[in-house]
C-alpha cells in the first residue's frame, strides 16, 4: 500500500485506468486531474474539492461526475448525509490510514482521531472468509462547539 503522494496518485491512476477499461470508458485528462486532487485532499467535501480545481476549466458536472465514477470503482468512499452529516463527506480509500472519524451530527466537523487500541483490536480479529485491508470507524456525537450552543439555549 502506497504512503507517498507520488506513488498514491500512481496506484489509484492505474486501478482508474483498468476500471475505464473494463466499461469501455474514456481516459480523460480531466478524470486524472480529479483523482490527482483526490490523492492530494485524500478526505474532503466538494466544496473543497472544486475550490482545489478553480485554477482550472473543469465544470462542476465534470467534476460531479467523476467523482460518482471513482465512488463507483470503489477507489473513493462516500461518508452518506443520513448519517447526520450536513455535507457529504469523501475520502479515498484503500490508501490512506485506517482511522477513527468523529462526526458531528450538528455542525458536520469531522476529526480524525488515531486510536491504536482500536487498531490492535481490530488487527488480532479473526474473520470467517473476509481479509480486511483497512477500516474506517465514524462515531456521531456533538463536538464541544455545538454542545455549549445547546446547552446556553436550555
């Protein structure tokens, strides 16, 4: 599993390109400028993904669009707003560390929090038929933000 920005970039271009030709689909130069932002962000919203492309002529379509294609190649994972979540939150998957995301259900901030129990426990879990690769954790709560903004309206 690749760690470096380089060779992360490298690894997700190569499943992207064996995805497009497995459907017959076309190599754009705009798809690879997506997932290279992706690899960069590796956790992020659109918003923040488009502001990380304004420098360039990609629409929003495009960019919608493909990112509908990575989360369809499964090199991308959608963090769903029925989850409590405000704004959809993705992260590329596969590549980055395994972690631990808390969410609140309020406000939409998402921390990432590295937990080496969990990691341990996880690790020494044995499971029928499945080798796990990596996992991502969420918990939803309310931060400590939005937790004094209910409080002072009590």
């Amino acid at each position: 599993m690749p760690h470096k920005r380089d060779d992360i970039f490298q690894y997700t271009s190569e499943q992207l390109r064996a995805f497009l030709d497995e459907r017959n689909l076309r190599h754009t130069p705009e798809r690879f400028t997506i997932l290279s932002q992706v690899c960069r962000l590796q956790r992020f919203t659109i918003d923040e993904l488009r502001q990380s492309l304004t420098t360039l002529t990609i629409s929003r379509a495009t960019i919608y669009n493909t990112l509908s294609l990575l989360v369809e190649a499964r090199l991308v994972q959608k963090l769903e707003k029925e989850f409590g979540v405000r704004t959809a939150q993705y992260e590329l998957v596969g590549v980055t560390e395994s972690t631990v995301q808390i969410v609140c259900q309020r406000c939409g901030r998402v921390s990432v929090v590295k937990d080496s129990t969990i990691s341990r426990m996880l690790a020494d879990k044995r499971w029928a038929n499945f080798i796990p690769d990596h996992y991502s954790l969420y918990l939803f709560g309310n931060c400590k933000v939005c937790r004094k903004k209910i409080y002072k309206k009590q």
